[in-house]
C-alpha cells in the first residue's frame, strides 16, 4: 500500500484525485486509523465529555486536600478536569509515558499520581494512539509499503516523525510558487513572501515600503460586506454567470467554519454545493433533552416551561403542549385555575374520542403528572442522579419511538440517531458518577454535561457535497488553508476572517524543562506560529490567474493575513458589496461578470387615513366593550385590524412579565381576599393581624401557580419588593372601605346590557356597597397615578363612566354608582370628590368642573356615532406618531376631545407604513 501523506489533508481537497487499488491519500487522522487497522489496534474514540468524567473520577480517587488543584476541583471539578485532561493530553502526544522517573515540581507529581489510576480509566488520548501504534511497529509488519510526504519531514511531531521512521519515506514537496503573469496577484504573491522571508524593502525612516497595486485588472480583488449572507449571494452568482468560462479551469473556495451559507446561496443559483459542514445545536431534536432536564430544578423555570410547550418536538403530543402554552404565556406557573380548567378539559376531550382507548388515556394523564408535577430540586442540594437518570430514560424511550416513525427519512432518522446519542452518552456519563460514589449532581455540573453534549451540535444532515453528473468537478471547497498543495487557477477565500492559533503553555518554564529532560518533547511555539502563517500563505500563492478575498467587516478580530496585507500593499481592487448592490453597480468579481441592478421599492408611506373605499366591512358590531370602545374612540385603526381584520400580537413568545403581570397577580389577590372575606369591612377580619395571617399563607402559592418569573433567580429584590407593595396595598384598599362604610364587596363582577351601540358587556374589577345602599365601582390599576389623576381632571375617565353605566342600567337606580380608581403601587384612591370615599386623592381641576356620567355619556355617544360615519364612507384614523391631524380629525364640542394621537399601546405598529425617521 501506498500512502500520500499531508498536513491539511484531513480537511476536503483542493484537488480532484482518483482513487486506485493499494493507494490513500490522507492527513494525519486518517493515516492513523489506517495504521490502527493494520496493526489490529481496536479503536473506539470515546466523546470528549466520557474522556472528561472518567479524568474527573481519577481526580476525585487521588485528591488528598493537598493537591495544587484541590481547591478549585472543590468548587469547580468539571472544568478543572477539562483542563488537565487536555494538558496530560498534550504530554502523551509529546512523548510522555505516564510517569516520572526524576525529580518534577509539585504539580507534576500530583499529576503523575492521579496518572496512575487514569492509565486504565480513562480512553485513550490521540497521543496515546500513536504510542501504541509505535509500539506494535517495533515488532511487527504493515501492508504499507512507501508514505510519500507533502509536507517537510521537520513539520510533524516529534512522535509522528518516529512513525515515520518505520517506513520507506519519499519526500514530494509542492512549492507553490505563485502567478507567472506580471498582474496584482503576482505582486501580492511576492510582496507577501518578502514580508514572510523579512527582506521587504523600507523607506528611509524605516518604515515599510508599501507596493502599489494597479487595482484594474481583477487578479486580485476584495469584496467588503456588512452581511455573510449578501457576500455568498454575491460569489454564488458570480460563479453561476461565469460557469461556462471556468468549466475547462478550476476554482477552489476556501470557507471556514461558516461555509454552509455559501453552500446554501450556491443552491439557489443551481450549482452543486461544495459540502462545508458546521455544526449547530439549534435543530429542535437536539433542544428536547436540555429543556426536559431543566424542568426538574426549583423554583421552576417559566421560560424553559414554555419552551417545552411550544417546541415544534416534544414527548407530549403538540395538541396537548399548545393548549397548556397559552394559559403559562398569559399566567406564568403551574396549578392555576386555568391551568387546572385547561387540563381538565384536555382529559375530557380525549375521553369524548370517538376512537377513546383507555391505555391512551391513562398514559396521557400519567404524562401530563410526570413532566408538570415531579418534584423540584434546588441547585444548592443538587439532583439525584437517578432522578435524572428517569428523565433521560423517558426522552430516550420518546427519540426511539420517533426514529421509527421517521425510519422513511434519512436525514431525519440521522437527526434521531444523533439526538438518541447524545442521551446514551449524558446517562452513561451519570452512570459513571454514581459509580464513582456521587449521588447527587449540582445544577451547573448538570449543564456543563448537557452543554459538552449537544452544545456542539450535528451537522446538517439533509446538506451535502454534490456533483454534476458527467462533468469533471471545475468548483471545488475546502475549510482548512493547509489543504492547499497544487496550483489552481482562482482562488475565493470567503470570509477571512481569524482563525485559533498556538497559545502559550500553563507550566512555567522551570516545568517545560523537567518535561524536556523526561523526554516530553513539546512543540516549539516559535515554530508552531510560523508553520501557521506559512500554511495561510498557501491558499494566496495556490492562485495562478485570480485571488479574491471576502472580508466581513462584522468580525472584531482581523486574520494575520488581512494585517499582513494592510501593512506592506495599498491600492488594492475593494468593492463595498452593499453599496455596490444598492447603486446596481457592475462588480468586476469575475471576467465579464455584473450584478443584476436592484430596484428599490418603497415602503408604504405613513398616512392619516386610510380609505377602503366603501364601509361594507366596517359595520358595527353586535357587542362591544370598554377596551373596544377606547380603540374606536381614540385608535379607529386598532379597532378596525382587531375586531374587524381579527388581527392580534402572539401570545406565545414571550411570558407575562413586569407591570402587567404584577398588576394580574394583585387583582387575583385581592379576587381571592374578598371572596374569602366577605361582609361588612369593619369586621374583625379585616383587622391589620389577620389579613396579615392570610396573606403569608397565599402570596408565595399565588406567585408559583401565576407569578413564577418572579421566583426565578436574580428576582429576589423585585420579588420582594412586590409582595411589600402587594400587601401594603391591600391593607390601604381595606382602610379606604371602611372610611366609606362598605358592607358588601363583589370581584371581576361580569355585566352585559343594552346602549347605544347595541351590547355592551365587561368586567368591573370591584364593586362595592355601603351601608346606604350606595353602590360604587373601583377600577384597579397597577401603577400610572399621575395619568388616571389627569383623567379625572379632565373629564376623560370614560372607563369608569361605562362601568357606571352598566351598573345604572343593571340595577335601575335613579343615580349612578360613585366611581374611583384604585392604584396599587401607591396605595391610593383617586375620585373626583369625597362623597363616597372620605380618604381618597381628590383630583381637582381649577378651569373644569367635573361633569356629570350622563353628559360624559352623551359625549361618547357623539363620539361613536362620529366614527361610525366615518366607517360608512370607508375611512379610517391612524392616530399615530408621524401624522398630522386634519379638520375631519376634530368631532366638535360635543363629543369627546380626541388627542392628536394614540399609540403607546400598538401592536400593529409595523403595519402603519413608513415615513419620518421610521
């Protein structure tokens, strides 16, 4: 067998090369396992993170107390094994033997013990592989008959070069010497060896002298771009326009580890995909374990809740998860009432299933207990392993399952196997430790696993390298610069950006010498960086006709090659992609090669009013309500997309949280108080103590079944801060009743009667009676004192007047009920006077007298009829930011006074056009 040997060569090549009987042409890698199975070395590679937890039980066998590593493995034992294990991996691969025979610092001998268990532990390293194979040559023959080498025999390893040794070398180094035509390329190409052989001519302060380049001949060109995704449509199409031209050349693309964009805009374009591979953690198979295991830990994750509910995959079936996701989006926890409605009604539609099967049914309601009813464990006691362990075993058993359903997909089913791994591997991973004498594993040693695991990610399995049949391949790609070793005619080095070069070592060099003398031959830094930057050049001086460079301005590191270029050239062919693009410039990328010119199309304008033409879907409607009324009043355009377009914001993407969410759980609250506290509010329990009782014994569950973001880590002092303002309000809310004499109180009272308009129904949040027979109505709000004081002033507290409406309507009074805002977060009750309530915030107004409920009525009624005409012409208000209001914007004296505009609250903000600075 012959073997052709290179460096680069485990990358893709650069080459198309022809496979024949008894010949591989290999990089180091794939030489190994070639000498592996030549020697019958049976070779498992374990996963990185198998290496990592067996490393870590020979660490925690060894550790006295006293060793140099003791006290951060206390604190830290996953990372500080990572470390280690990669400098003993680093020693094996340099000659080490696994033990000292001479005197070594203290960290060395503690090393060298634990080395001691670890030599049969842990699986072998890739240093470790090649001592072996090393040993087996000394007494024993390959079928390898001659390695011819691409690279120089200094560049290998000192451990590589004693492999070598045993075979019969030829040495065919390929120099590549750069273009042969007098052009750009040719003078980058030697300029840059100049600099790299330290001989570039300098100015007469000493400076480099910098080699002007013609910039007009498009041998060498760089592409600047803002967007990856625009510099890869650009190239792909290039390549597609000139196909014809190259078909008898060859052109090498050189992307790194985000090719498959490239790959992605070549597909578009109809040209075969050169097969760049990257790894992603993000397909939704890969995400089902990480968000099930998170689930266990207490207080609960809302947002990790959610997402296992609205995760395209999941071991619950997706009609059950939906269902249970919008009631945790708009009360973030568990064991609410409507989280406990919903699931009774989800069990009550599977037993009304034409097709009901007990068996199913029973293993739903078992699902539903096991994933939202297991017990929690707080991160500072850790999880039992066998808890965990049960979890694994449920998603296993779930991917297993799903493997077989998708059996007919071959990408899918490689997306399952991979995911199905990851499993495997994360419970033997746990196994390990329990063997090992843990019990239990803290919650950042559970995510350190989880990440090692599927935080790299699979590639993308349904994404490969393709070929056009009966056609020598004339475009070819590669991720490594070092896989370069035979000209080619152009070169594309797309995204050039910096790559992870040699780093300093952690031993001080008092320890590299004691390694040296124990035969731990390290790689020369020195030597290292400059067989890095000699393998950068290779991609420049592969290019015998054109060299094109795509650098993304988005990266904050330059690669060396992009200084190297800055420091000694100027005047080089740049073109700015995206203003290129956007003028429909010509891009001379390739020969006789221009973009197609993009015409710019304009956003809808922002306008005042739209005009639909006519009002046949702009009727009233059957039943309207205080928030719809406010939007036809004050927004037309909202009431019209979400009454009439029935239009609304998703509710699935984000938790209730902030202002919204407090100011829910308080109205909840004070529902509960007052249906558990019912009467005269004078009674005893109403007093300071008990209220107190009772609001220590139901705030933390009202938090956990509603409340839950707020008993998420780093939400302490908010939390805390909520519930003294929760409670302070409360007890102020009851002082205000009792001034007023209120003897019956009635929560979220729900009213439906006739007006104007036809139906109008709601929810008065409180509705109280004194000992008059008095009725008022209380409208609870969270914050904004200053704005609901205003409203009163002003006569604009239409919310309040509806309400009162209704309840005029509802019990036929000759008066209407009193009316107050209630604000939590101050503790106050805002009313127009202090006949009803004695204690509350009067907001006076010294130029308006407050009008009556029933010329506040009659306004509103104006206002209606004014839109509704409006409606019937087919227009509609955009009361927005950007506008200017017109004489149709005013519906006079008296009506209702229409601000200019009115749209804090918008949810269709993207849909009212675009002018001004939008």
């Amino acid at each position: 067998m012959k073997i052709t040997l290179g460096l680069g060569l485990d990358s893709k090549k650069t080459t198309t090369t022809l496979s024949s009987m008894g010949e591989k042409t290999v990089g180091p890698l794939g030489f190994l396992s070639v000498l592996e199975t030549q020697c019958g070395i049976p070779s498992v590679p374990e996963s990185p993170t198998a290496r990592i937890i067996q490393y870590m039980s020979c660490l925690k066998e060894s550790d006295n107390g006293q060793h140099f590593y003791s006290a951060s493995f206390a604190v830290d034992p996953f990372n500080v094994a990572k470390t280690l294990l990669a400098w003993r991996d680093t020693w094996y691969e340099a000659g080490w033997k696994g033990k000292f025979t001479e005197s070594v610092s203290v960290r060395l001998q503690n090393l060298a013990v634990v080395e001691q268990s670890a030599i049969d532990k842990v699986s072998l390293s890739y240093g470790q592989r090649l001592q072996h194979v090393l040993a087996v040559l000394e007494t024993q023959k390959t079928q390898v008959e001659e390695v011819v080498l691409l690279d120089v025999f200094d560049n290998f390893s000192p451990l590589w070069q004693a492999i070598l040794k045993k075979f019969k070398l030829t040495t065919q180094v390929v120099e590549l010497t750069g273009c042969a035509h007098a052009n750009d390329l040719s003078v980058v190409q030697n300029t840059l060896k100049q600099l790299q052989a330290q001989n570039l001519p300098k100015n007469a302060d000493g400076s480099i002298f910098k080699a002007a380049l013609s910039g007009s001949d498009n041998s060498f060109v760089v592409l600047k771009a803002k967007s990856k995704a625009l510099s890869a449509q650009v190239v792909s199409q290039s390549l597609a326009k000139a196909a014809t031209q190259f078909k008898d050349n060859s052109i090498v693309v050189l992307a790194s580890d985000e090719g498959m964009q490239l790959d992605d805009a070549l597909d578009t374009v109809y040209l075969p995909r050169l097969g760049f591979e990257h790894l992603s953690p993000l397909r939704p198979v890969l995400q089902v374990l990480p968000i099930s295991l998170e689930l266990l830990w207490a207080p609960l994750n809302v947002q990790a809740l959610l997402q296992f509910l609205t995760h395209p995959m999941g071991v619950i079936s997706a009609r059950v998860r939906f269902q249970l996701a919008k009631v945790v989006a708009s009360k973030p926890g568990l064991g609410s009432a409507e989280w406990d409605a919903k699931l009774a009604d989800i069990l009550a539609n599977e037993q009304a299933r034409e097709d009901f099967n007990q068996k199913r049914f029973n293993k739903l309601r078992a699902n539903i207990n096991y994933w939202f009813s297991p017990e929690r464990y707080l991160p500072e006691h850790g999880l039992p392993i066998t808890v965990a362990r049960k979890r694994i075993l449920r998603v296993k058993q779930w991917l297993a399952q799903q493997q077989n359903v998708v059996s007919h997909d071959p990408a899918q089913t490689t997306l399952y196997a991979v995911a199905l791994g990851q499993t495997k591997e994360l419970d033997a991973a746990l196994s390990a430790l329990l063997d090992a004498g843990d019990s239990v594993i803290k919650q950042e040693q559970l995510s350190y696993l989880v990440t090692q695991l599927t935080g790299a990610g699979t590639s993308i399995v349904d994404r490969f390298a393709e070929s056009i049949p009966d056609q020598t391949p004339w475009l070819l790609g590669t991720q490594q610069a070092a896989s370069f070793y035979e000209p080619t005619d152009s070169v594309i080095w797309w995204d050039l950006k910096a790559e992870s070069g040699p780093i300093n070592y952690p031993w001080s060099g008092l320890e590299r010498q004691q390694l040296i003398a124990q035969d731990v031959l390290l790689a020369d830094l020195d030597k290292a960086l400059q067989l890095s930057a000699a393998q950068s050049l290779k991609p420049i001086l592969a290019a015998q006709e054109r060299l094109i460079l795509v650098v993304h301005e988005t990266d904050q590191v330059h690669h060396p090659l992009w200084d190297q270029l800055s420091s000694c050239l100027k005047n080089w062919q740049e073109i700015d992609l995206e203003t290129a693009v956007l003028e429909g410039a010509k891009l001379n990328v390739l020969a006789k090669l221009v973009t197609d010119p993009v015409i710019a199309q304009p956003l809808a304008p922002l306008t005042r009013w739209w005009h639909l033409g006519s009002g046949d879907y702009l009727t009233p409607r059957d039943e309207e309500s205080y928030s719809s009324l406010e939007n036809l009043f004050y927004s037309p355009y909202q009431w019209v997309l979400k009454y009439k377009a029935s239009l609304k914001a998703g509710t699935l993407q984000s938790l209730t949280d902030g202002n919204t969410l407090k100011g829910n759980l308080v109205h909840r609250l004070y529902e509960q108080f007052f249906k558990a506290h019912t009467g005269d509010v004078k009674k005893p329990q109403f007093d300071e103590a008990p209220v107190n009782a009772w609001f220590n014994e139901h705030i933390e569950k009202l938090l956990t079944e509603e409340g839950a973001v707020l008993l998420q880590r780093g939400r302490m002092a908010e939390k805390e801060k909520f519930i003294a303002t929760s409670r302070n309000s409360l007890h102020a809310l009851i002082k205000q009743l009792r001034a007023a004499n209120v003897t019956d109180i009635q929560m979220e009272l729900k009213q439906e009667t006739d007006f104007w308009g036809g139906k109008i129904g709601g929810s008065i949040d409180m509705t109280v009676l004194n000992a008059e027979g008095v009725e008022a109505v209380i409208d609870i709000k969270w914050g904004g004192t200053k704005y609901r004081r205003e409203m009163l002033q002003e006569n604009k507290h239409v919310q309040l007047v509806t309400y009162a409406y209704m309840r005029h309507k509802s019990i036929s009074a000759d008066s209407w009920p009193a009316v107050a805002f209630f604000v939590i977060d101050q503790g106050v009750l805002l009313a127009q006077n202090t006949h009803y309530f004695p204690y509350a915030w009067v907001a006076k107004s010294g130029d308006l007298e407050a009008e009556s409920y029933g010329v506040i009525w009659e306004k509103m009624r104006n206002t209606y009829k004014w839109r509704m005409a409006q409606f019937e012409q087919g227009r509609v208000e955009l009361t927005v930011t950007g506008t200017e209001p017109t004489e149709d914007s005013n519906p006079g004296e008296d009506a209702l006074v229409i601000p200019e505009t009115n749209d804090g609250f918008n949810d269709f903000k993207v849909l009212m056009g675009f002018g001004g600075d939008q």
